[in-house]
C-alpha cells in the first residue's frame, strides 16, 4: 500500500488537491477520464475552462479583473502538500487503548506530525467536525519553529514540478530549516486546508495567534475559508503585559473565528455565550420568594437592591424586575433601531390595554411589523406604562435570553499553573481551561460534538472538552493530535520522566479525567481516550517494499537479480510494521499496524467493531458486514474453498475482499481472483502492497 503512495505522490501537482475539490463540487465541468481496452486508466479528466466560463457568462457574471491573494515563496509546494496521501502507518497503542476506562471510549490521541495525520483524518472525518480549536507556532523566533520539510523531491524534481528557473528554486529551498513569513505560510497552508474539508458544513475552526502572523493568518484564512465566512476575531488580554522596546506592551493574543459555511453555520448554530451571572440571578430570586412567601413587593424590592450591588455587567444588571410569575425580566426599547424610516406596516399604533387610547409611536417606527407587534401583546411581552401617554417597551424574559453577544475583549490570566500544579504537572504557558471552555461554549446548537485540536500542545482542549461533557451532561468527544516532540534537556518535566511532549500531554489528559471523577463520582462523561501513533517505516522496510516485483511475486536482489520470497532475505512483511520493530511501546502486531491503516484508508473510524474469522485455521478480519481483510500468510487453496463455501452458500456476507499481497504467492491469488469471479454475486478483490 505504501508503494501505492508512493507512486500516487508523484503524480501530484500543486492543483491536484484543488482540482480534486472542484471536480467533486463540480463534475459537469470536467472531461472524461480516458481508458484503454482493458480498463486501465490512461488519463484524468481535464477541467473545461471554457465551458465554465460560458455558464459563467450565461448568468451574467463577469470575470473578475481585479482583486487580491497572499502569495509566498513555497506556495505552490504547500498546495502539492495538501494534495498528497499519507506515508505513514498508524500504530494502535494496543496496551493503553484495552484498559477499561479506555476500550469504549470514543476520544482519539494521535500522535505523530500533524500534517500527516490530517492527511489520513481526510478518509474517515471528511464533514464530521464541529469544532476545531488550535494554537499553532506563532513564528515569534523563541517559540522553536522553524520549517521542518526536508525538500525529499530532487532538485530537477522541484524544478520540473512547479516550472521553476535556478533562482525561484533557490529562493524556495531558503525556507528549510528556518523561521521565516513564507516558512510559516507554508508550513500552515496544507494543514488548514485539510482541516477545513474535516469541518462540517456547520462547523467552525477557532485560531490562536499573535501580531508576528496575524496579518498573514487573516489572509491565508481568508483564501481557504473565505472572506465571506469570517465570524470575526476576539482580543484575549492576558493581563500580564511583557516590556518592548518601542514603548507598547505585547499583552494580548487574538483568536481568530471562521465558519466552513455561513449559510449552513447560521441554519444550526450561532455565536453566543451564556449570561455568565444568570443562574445565580434566578437562585437569588428563587430564594427571596422562598424567604417572603411569594412574589411580593419585598422581593422585588430586595433583589433590586441586591443585583444593584453585585459585579455583573450593564446588560446583566438591567434584568432587575421580576413579574407575577416569578420571572426575571428587563425593558427593551421597540423602536426601529436604522436611521432611514421604516415601512409604513411599522407604524400601526398600539392601543393601550386600560385607556384605550394610542400610545406614541417611536419617530421611526417599530422594530417589527404589525402582525409580530400584535402576537408579542397576546404573549404578554409588550409592556405599557400607566396610561397611554408612555411609549410602550419590549419584555425580554431571562430564561428565554440566556445567551448573548460574544465579546470581542475576554480577560483571561495567560496560564494554567495553579490547575495543572494541583495535577502535579508541568507546562510552558499552557492556555486557560477556563478560557477553551468559553469558547468552545460559544457555539449553541451543538449538544454531542466531535472537537478537533491538531496541535495539543498541552492538552488543554482535550481537558476543556473533558469538563464540559462533565458538566453539562453532553457528551463531546475530543480527537487531539500532538507530535512526539523530545523534551529539552533542562525543563523540569525531564526530573518527572517524561521524554516527549504527546506524552506528558497523554498524563496530563489522564490525570484530568481521575479529578473529574473524584469532584464528580456519578458523571457519564466519557472520560477516557485511544492512542494510536502515525509512524514512518524504516527504510529497509521500505526499501524491501520497493523490491518486490508485483508481477512474478519475487524480490529484486542488490545486484539486480530476481529471488523467490523464501530466498529474498526477508523473514515477512508483516513484522517489520509491529510496535516493536518500530522502536515503539504499546505490543502492536504488524498485523493490527496494517489493519488499523486500511481500516482507516477505507473510510472506518480507527475504533470501528471488528470481527475475527477463521478459514481453515487462518485468521480474517470481517468488518461492516461487508468487508474481509486477509493480512496473515499462508493462505492456499483449503481457505479459498471454505471462504467460497461460505459466500456461495449465504453464510458470509462478502462485498470486498482485502488483501495483503507481500503475504500471498501468485498462484493463491489467481485461484481467489478466479473463484469469486465464478460466484453469483459479485465480490471485489483488492490487492495491496
């Protein structure tokens, strides 16, 4: 499969991944692929330019003639990057993840490079994400980025790719290795790209960054996202300002906010955050009627007093009346909030209830129109004064106005030290739980929803998403992506034994969850995760990959000759994929490598139920109802029969068979090839090297 990869990379071109979107958005506008008399594929469909400009043209709509984009050396290298499949194979944490508080969990940690991992996310969470919360490198010059591609394309390869002269190349291989604009533009281009096609429709992405890149961000996002999908952008102040020498203290970070979809965003969610005094207003009211017996002028009286001394915001404290019914509730002017005069149906007066008479009506209407106006008086929601000489005011109702306007300022201290101390754990300015929490309950309308964080850092997603399915009896379920980053030499995390940033990131989320458990022993939150790690192969696997010839089924020699299987040097190639051949903890098979990489190549979620069958002694793994994966050896004409058997006889519902070709001589293959080929229903074979 891997040499599939390979072979696939090679042929991506820096439009590939937009010409793929395009041509799954828009398929009208593309040619046919072309085929040979074999049905081998000889050549892609090419987008018809001028077709698409003719629809174009036939709804009136010129071509633009001005605008503008950001651009940067290594922008057609990162588009190349978002095209490209996966090199790695995800190896399950097979130890960790059969723990009890983690078998049925639904939380995902992943480690590995994040580009990578979003690459092989794109097969099974295309359109499945609500949120995705991250807080990338900023590129400040001490925070340790630097551009970490290794170029592995050849000089002439980069050249002919991208139509490069000896200067351009020059200019594009200068970002390795270094902290530049153009680095950082490079390095985040591929990732947000892919994390978009991850959103929903619905969803919504929340950015970290501060002034190094900010400006480069909106940009970037701007081209990705769209300028039309921007929800806006909210300053943290840190309120712990840091000296500069140009006279102004750098104390603040802005989070950008941008949906995938405004349309779709606005039809599901919406941006607002609790009252965040709300709950303790209608407890204070429900004990005052307690105290007094009933709703009587006292409480009115002593909760007018009491919110008047209380710290809460303007809007909060205008909630300082309470009606018949015990409910809290505020006057709102109906007055038609724009300058120009509205329609003439928002001038129809309201008649008072006692006199009979019109009330005034505001110099430029109402807010709504009369058929609203008439429907909020039956509810009881226009309040009118004693006569009708005082205009009359909306009623908003605290219960039914829970949520308001997120702000653009928040005050959050910038770190977690005293939670993370009560965890005995340590890390570098963590971000605010607290802070996560608040923005990540921004968005209403989500009850059970999946957060994505591709750079976990710290783990404070994970630990946020952990405290809100805790609290609010929902279950949110996180997918944390963090790289097995080694720790410096002189952190104090190094005294405690930890090696790698994912894994004091793993403690620190464990830890998280036994607190949750303590505070709160009768929760149903999902409080556990699986770990699975996206690793490289060694080269030799590689190289050994490499050598087989598809064709004999022998291996190629160092010196060019051709070698049966047994006589190749190679003891399988299954092995060389489990845990412990890649250096790795956790007793991964090679087989549950292999497994767990298809699984997910196909479409499955990493955790999807799984069946083991077995043919003759040899062990199969049934999936969906519909799939069968063949990894181990030493499958010959006993398991071909029994396999027919049963698929012939209705005992085995079979739409696709799997299997790992390195593990099977020709021979077992073309007696398989053949025998479903002879069956009623029609069964797919997949080969995979």
């Amino acid at each position: 499969m891997l040499k599939d990869v390979q072979k696939y990379n090679e042929s991506i071109t820096p439009n590939s991944a937009f010409l793929n979107e395009l041509h799954a958005k828009l398929p009208e506008f593309f040619t046919p692929d072309e085929y040979d008399e074999n049905g081998n594929l000889l050549a892609k469909g090419a987008f018809d330019l001028a077709k698409f400009q003719d629809a174009l043209r036939a709804r009136n709509i010129e071509e633009l003639s001005s605008g503008y984009q950001i651009d940067f050396i290594g922008k057609d290298y990162a588009k190349k990057q978002a095209g490209e499949k996966s090199t790695t194979v995800i190896v399950p944490d097979v130890e960790h993840n059969a723990q009890p508080e983690n078998s049925a969990s639904n939380n995902l940690f992943l480690t590995g490079d994040n580009l990578e991992v979003l690459r092989h996310l794109q097969n099974n969470y295309h359109n499945a994400v609500d949120i995705i919360y991250i807080d990338p490198p900023y590129n400040t010059g001490s925070d340790g980025f630097v551009y970490p591609d290794t170029f592995e394309y050849s000089d002439q390869m980069l050249q002919e790719m991208f139509g490069l002269n000896d200067q351009e190349l020059g200019r594009l291989k200068s970002i390795q290795g270094k902290a530049t604009h153009a680095a950082w533009l490079t390095f985040m281009y591929p990732r947000l790209w892919l994390a978009k096609r991850m959103l929903k429709a619905s969803g919504v992405i929340f950015i970290h960054i501060d002034e190094n890149e900010h400006a480069n961000l909106k940009l970037l996002c701007n081209e990705i996202f769209g300028e039309a999908n921007d929800l806006g952008e909210i300053v943290w102040d840190k309120r712990n300002p840091k000296g500069d020498a140009t006279g102004i203290s750098a104390q603040h970070e802005v989070i950008l906010a941008y949906c995938k979809n405004s349309e779709a965003f606005k039809a599901v969610n919406s941006l607002k955050r609790p009252k965040e005094n709300a709950g303790r207003m209608i407890e204070k009211v429900e004990s005052l009627i307690k105290k007094h017996q009933g709703i009587t002028d006292a409480v009115r009286k002593e909760y007018k007093e009491w919110i008047a001394q209380q710290n809460f915001s303007g809007g909060e404290k205008a909630y300082n009346q309470i009606d018949d019914n015990g409910d809290i509730f505020r006057p709102v002017s109906m007055a038609w909030p724009n300058k120009k005069k509205a329609p003439d149906d928002y001038f129809i007066p309201l008649i008072h209830p006692v006199t009979g008479k019109a009330c005034p009506l505001p110099e430029r209407g109402w807010r709504n129109p009369s058929a609203t106006m008439k429907e909020l008086q039956e509810k009881g929601l226009i309040l009118f004064g004693k006569d009708e000489t005082t205009q009359p005011n909306r009623k908003y109702i605290l219960k039914e106005n829970m949520y308001e306007n997120v702000p653009s300022l928040l005050y959050f201290g910038g770190s977690d030290d005293a939670l993370l101390s009560s965890l005995d754990i340590h890390f570098d300015n963590p971000k605010p739980v607290s802070l996560v929490k608040r923005m990540l309950n921004s968005i209403q309308g989500i009850e059970n929803g999946l957060i994505l964080d591709f750079f976990a850092g710290s783990g404070t997603t994970a630990h946020a998403v952990l405290e809100l399915s805790a609290e609010s009896g929902h279950q949110h379920n996180f997918i944390t992506v963090q790289l097995a980053e080694p720790i410096r030499e002189d952190n104090a995390a190094r005294a405690l034994g930890f090696r790698s940033i994912d894994e004091m990131s793993r403690e620190r989320i464990t830890r998280a969850a036994r607190n949750i458990r303590q505070q709160m022993p009768a929760t149903h939150a999902d409080l556990g995760f699986k770990h699975y790690r996206f690793v490289a192969p060694e080269q030799q696997t590689l190289d050994s990959l490499d050598s087989f010839d598809i064709a004999t089924g022998n291996f190629m020699t160092t010196s060019g000759q051709l070698t049966a299987f047994s006589g190749s040097g190679f003891d399988n190639m299954i092995a060389p994929f489990s845990a412990a051949a890649l250096g790795l903890p956790g007793k991964a098979s090679g087989e549950e490598t292999l497994l767990t990489t298809w699984l997910v190549a196909d479409g499955y979620r990493m955790d999807v139920a799984s069946e083991t069958l077995s043919f003759a002694g040899y062990k199969a793994t049934y999936v969906d109802g519909t799939r069968l994966y063949l990894i181990e050896e030493k499958w010959r004409a006993a398991q071909t029969r029994e396999l027919l058997n049963r698929i012939g006889t209705h005992q085995l519902a079979v739409q696709t068979v799997v299997i790992y070709g390195y593990s099977f001589d020709l021979e077992s293959i073309r007696e398989l090839e053949l025998g479903l080929k002879q069956l009623d229903q029609k069964v797919n074979l997949v080969k995979r090297y």
